[in-house]
C-alpha cells in the first residue's frame, strides 16, 4: 500500500512539470508557425534551435536556422503572439563595391514591401501607420542602406515606437534585407485631444526655458596654434540641457514612463597626455624639458600636501604600484600615482593626481577600510555636519576654484554624502567644469574628489543676444511638434522640440549642433537636367558629394574639395567631417599629396586629378613605368609624359572617357567633372 501511494504522489510531483511543458511546447509550435508564414528559411539551413526569455512577464521566443558549419544562418525573434520583433539574415555575401545602379527608390520600395509581409498588424488600422524618416536614412559601407520607420497614430508620432531595417546589395546585385528590429507596442492606448501647438509654445518655453553657460567645444587647430584641444565657448540650451512634454489635453508637463527619458549631454572632454623623450644627444627643447622636469615637486613632497589636507587619511596598509609624469593640453605638468595592498581577498586601492609644480591635488580616489560599511539614512544633522565638512576640505585643497564655485546637488548612498559645486565665470556656468566631492560620514574622511577646470578665453556674456531672441532661433531650427509619449500607462498626446540637445553661439545665435546630415544623400538645387545629374544623384544617394546646397558642376574645384570628395568615395565617408588640417594631414601621411604639393584653395588641371586617384588606389608603382602605355586621345599630345600611365589606366577603367575625343589633360577640374570621375571609378571596381 505503502509503495502505491509513494507512486501516487511521485505522478502528482511530474504532472505539472509535464503538463507546463506540453503547453510550454504547444505554445512554442504556434509562434514558430506563425514565424514561417512571414519569412522563408533557404534548404541548406538544416539546423534549427530556439530558447525561449522571460523578461517581467514578457516572453520572448529567439528562434536560429543554420547550417551544419554555422556558416550561414537566420536568427528570429518572436513575443508569444508571434509577432517579430527582430530579424537577422547572414546567408549571403554581401557586395564590396560601394555604389550599384540600384536607386534610393527601389530600395525603400524593397523595404516597404519587406515590413507590409513580416508585420502585417501595423497595415491593419488606416490611423496606426509606420512611416519612413527620411532624415534617418542613411547609407553603410559594402552597399548597406539603414531605415527608420515611426509609428504615427493620426499621422502624430508615438515615442520610442519604430522599426529599424537594413537593406543589403549581394555579389549578385540582389536586394536582401539584412536586418530588422521592431519596437512597437501593441496593446498601446492613446488620448488624443486636438488642439493648437502655437497656443501651447509659450506654455512650453516656460516650463523648460533657455539658460546661458560656458561649454567645453574642440578646437580644431590646437596643434597648429599651441592652444588647449577644448575651449570654451559662451552657448544658448534648454536649461540643464532637458527638453520635455506639454500635454495637449492639459497643458501641463508630462512625465514619460521611462528613466533617463530626456537627452543630456554629459559627455566628458578628453585627456592627452604627451610624454617626454629621452636620447643621449640632447636639442635645446630636451635640454628645456629635462630642466622643467628638474624643478618639478618630488612624490614625496606631493604625497605630504595630499596628507596635509583636512579629512584626508592615508591608509597604511598599500604600497606604490605605479607612478605617471605627464602633461595636459594646456602644458601642465601632472603627476598620478596608484596604490594598493596584496590581499586578493580585501584588495584596496587608492590614486592620488596632482599638480606637479604646486602640488595641487586634481584626482583623488580612496578605496580601502577607511571607507565603513555606512548607514542606511542620515539625519539632517548629519548631512549638514558632513557639508560643513566637505566645505572645510574645498577651502584648502581647492581655495580660490572653490570660491568661483556654487553648489549644484548632492546625493546620499549608505552613509556618503556625494557633493558637485559648478564653476562660475563672468557669473555664468560653466557645464564642463566643476569640482566633485565624495565623503564617508562615519569615518569623516574624504573619499574621492575631482577638479576639473580648464583655461582659455571667455567670451563675455553681456554681448549674448537675449533669452526671447535665443529661443527664437531655437525654434526656427528645431520647431514645437505632435508627439504621442507614453505616461501612466497610456500614450498621451504632447507637444516637445523636434530634436533635444540643442545648443546656439551665444553671441551670433547660430545653431552649433546641426545633425541634418544624417540623410541618406545630399540635394543640390542646380543639377537638374544637367549632364552630371544622374551621377550627382547616385553618389549622393551613398552620402557622397559636395556638402553645398549648390553642386554648381560647371564651376572649378579646388584641390581641397576634390580630395575630399575622392578621398570620401574610395576611403569613406568620415572624410567629409575632417578639419583641413585633419584631411591633408591624412593625405600626406598616405602619400597621396606631398607638402609641396599642398595648395587646398588653387585650382587643379585634368591630369593632375589623374595622380590622385591612382595614389589613392595604390597603383602608382604601376603608372610610373616607362614606355608599356598608349593613348589615344585628340589631344594626347597635351598629356605630360610623365602622367600617360596614370591617365591609360584610368581610361581603361573607363574613368575617362574624354569629351568627344578630347583629353583637356591641362585644363581646370570642374565639380561636375570631378564627380563624373569619381562616380564611373565606383561603378567599375
């Protein structure tokens, strides 16, 4: 009877495991039949896993087809209903070449036609749509274009609600879609209220209003001029660079039901540190630097001004592991030490940087049993003791910086009390620089600390044009629009800036932020009917072109923009964001063009645009030998000798073509020659 009822029970422990799986397997059958009816899985991806996630109650289905060496495959991810939520196809090799004779057309047309097939709920309501952001498009290197759709509810965008999608070219010339993500909710609700945006613009210049500070901006020419690499420049931004929502309905600001929801810019400024060189035979710049050196602080004397300072406790127990003498960009002199124990399982660490020559301290960090276990809560009494003390450590290891400094916020953690102050200049902020402070109010010691403050000219802000004027060219750049933002579970229709981030010169009110080239391609107005009009379009298409509003093909290029422009074409497109100095530098140092040879503003002759695109395809070796090459060209005779391998190369990449038999080699470049040769270059390798 015993052994009957231990058999009873056993079948009752496995049932609802069994059962859980039977349904856990009959779900899994209906999403992935739901997945095969929207994507096809090629013959010779014979392998096929899956696990399933659960995220808050969300599942996931993530579903892979491969092949036997996993060289190939399709990756699937799928929530419970099966709708797709990412799709990701490597199965064939992609083009190498960079442009094709597909048009931007075609290839949203292949797109559209791809999302309507793998999410077909979001082409069910007229009022729910996805739309193509066309400022989003945007072309990769091997042929990849990139595509952002909204969702639109009554053509209003929802808020982190789109489809991403990338569009491959293969070796064959085909169309692929490469890649798909989905973010879209639907069992979203949505408050729609009409009303006038003009009438909630002031109400929402109120609620998050414009502010004047100092920024921290690079300055392209540092090298060249011997200034600090970040200056800082005098801008207009939405107060503590955040931008919002108004609701429509109510007129009130509108919390979104997500963290981190507004944009801010927190970026840090970089660190360059130089480092010194030792020879034997020393120039007068060593022999300045070794006295420089000289009569710097040793660690010692530096580690004495650290310990003298008030709540600033060494520990005992760690020991030097590594010491760094270097410079900043304004030519200071730092030294940075690092301590820690050898106990692997109460490691300790601490690091000390400071200023060579005075022994400022810039850095502290102190990790070690002099920071307690800490307190869940402080009194009030408690936080204003540890602030009294904060300030008492500020005022000798900080003196005068802290005096041009105002207090910002602090925060609690377990018993610490973390503190920032924001530099003050001219009685404006400065949103780069400022001083953080950490402090263990068990202990009371100071536990980390940061000074950054960095020089150069400040502009003066009493020649700032106004507020109202600020927000004026603010919102002819970016405008007040719809957007449907998620809050308190249901999507509440809003006004907000078209972008947030956006910071103006204080002084002339120009916008210092412009990201409108993220477009897919440039737009010339003076190309239509033209000759070059159908090249012009294609490389603009794959981000490649003159930055102007105008091509203005029939005038002369100059050097600088011809290399660019090439350089961009056969490199990259990074080319098109570096400084002159960045771009030449570059070219030189890849012995495309020499010092000499370095004129960015002169004009540039036929054959001499030769020269740099064979330099940049690597075959000069081969167009400087002698007497294997011919011409034939009207006017070869024009041709210099030493440029005929260049130019019977590029003619028989079909480059050059000539201008009814014609070669012009000494004639001036123009832009839309310049951009007929880089584009038949493209089409052909």
């Amino acid at each position: 009877m015993k052994k009957v009822i231990a058999l009873m029970l056993s079948l009752l422990l496995i049932m609802p495991a069994a059962l859980a799986a039977t349904n856990s397997s009959n779900q899994m059958s209906e999403v992935l039949l739901k997945v095969k009816e929207k994507i096809e899985i090629p013959p010779e991806l014979t392998e096929f896993e899956s696990n399933i996630s659960d995220y808050k109650g969300k599942i996931t289905y993530n579903f892979d087809w491969h092949d036997e060496k996993y060289e190939k495959s399709i990756n699937v991810s799928s929530d419970e209903k099966g709708r797709i939520i990412n799709y990701n196809n490597h199965t064939l090799k992609l083009s190498d070449k960079r442009l094709t004779g597909i048009s931007k057309k075609e290839i949203i047309s292949f797109a559209d036609a791809f999302l309507k097939k793998i999410l077909p709920d979001m082409y069910t309501d007229a009022s729910d749509t996805l739309a193509l952001d066309e400022k989003s498009c945007r072309a990769g290197g091997s042929l990849r274009y990139y595509f952002t759709y909204n969702r639109c509810k009554n053509i209003v965008p929802v808020n982190n609600n789109a489809v991403n999608v990338c569009v491959a070219i293969d070796e064959n010339g085909q169309l692929n879609i490469r890649s798909m993500s989905a973010n879209i909710d639907y069992e979203a609700s949505f408050v729609q209220k009409s009303g006038e945006v003009d009438a909630l613009t002031e109400k929402y210049k109120e609620a998050f209003p414009m502010e004047l500070v100092y920024k921290n901006e690079y300055n392209p020419d540092w090298k060249a001029k011997g200034e600090p690499r970040m200056l800082p420049v005098l801008i207009y931004r939405n107060k503590d660079n955040a931008a919002g929502y108004i609701s429509v309905e109510s007129g009130e600001t509108v919390e979104e039901d997500k963290e981190n929801n507004l944009f801010r810019d927190e970026s840090a400024e970089d660190s360059v540190m130089g480092s010194m060189n030792k020879n034997e035979a020393f120039t007068e710049k060593e022999l300045a630097e070794i006295t420089a050196v000289g009569n710097l602080l040793s660690r010692e004397e530096i580690e004495n001004k650290v310990k003298a300072l008030p709540y600033v406790v060494f520990p005992k127990n760690l020991s030097l592991e590594s010491s760094h003498l270097s410079k900043n960009d304004e030519d200071k002199y730092l030294y940075s030490f690092h301590y820690s124990n050898k106990d692997d399982e109460n490691y300790n660490y601490m690091s000390i940087t400071a200023d060579a020559k005075d022994g400022k301290l810039i850095n502290y960090y102190c990790s070690t049993e002099y920071r307690g276990k800490g307190k869940v809560s402080l009194t009030e009494k408690e936080k204003a003791s540890a602030q009294k003390k904060t300030e008492e450590f500020l005022k000798v290891a900080a003196g005068e910086d802290f005096e041009n400094t105002k207090f910002l916020e602090s925060s609690e953690n377990n018993g610490y009390i973390n503190s920032y102050y924001y530099r003050i200049v001219n009685n404006v902020k400065h949103a780069d620089n400022g001083i953080s402070v950490g402090f263990d109010t068990e202990n009371s010691v100071v536990v980390s600390f940061s000074l950054n403050f960095t020089g150069g000219e400040f502009k003066d802000p009493t020649q700032a044009i106004g507020e109202e004027a600020a927000y004026e060219k603010l919102l002819s750049y970016t405008p007040i629009v719809r957007r449907f933002v998620k809050s308190g579970g249901s999507y509440k229709e809003c006004v907000t800036l078209e972008k947030f981030g956006v910071t103006l010169d204080a002084i002339t009110g120009e916008i210092k932020n412009k990201n409108d080239d993220s477009n897919i391609g440039f737009s010339y107005d003076d190309i239509k009917g033209h000759w070059v009009e159908k090249a012009a379009t294609a490389l603009a298409e794959i981000q490649i072109g003159f930055e102007e509003a105008s091509l203005k093909p029939d005038s002369h290029v100059t050097q600088e923009d011809f290399l660019r422009l090439t350089a961009s074409g056969i490199y990259g497109n990074y080319y098109h964001t570096y400084s002159q100095d960045d771009l030449y530098e570059s070219l030189i140092r890849e012995k495309i063009i020499s010092e000499d040879e370095k004129a960015p503003s002169s004009t540039i002759k036929r054959e001499d645009a030769f020269v740099f695109i064979i330099r940049m395809i690597n075959l000069e070796k081969v167009a400087k030998l002698e007497d294997i090459y011919k011409v034939e060209f009207a006017d070869s005779n024009l041709l210099s000798k030493d440029k005929i391998g260049y130019c019977a190369i590029l003619s028989g990449f079909g480059v050059i073509t000539g201008d009814g038999g014609y070669l012009r080699p000494t004639d001036n470049l123009s832009r839309g020659e310049a951009i007929a040769m880089l584009y038949k270059y493209l089409l052909s390798i």
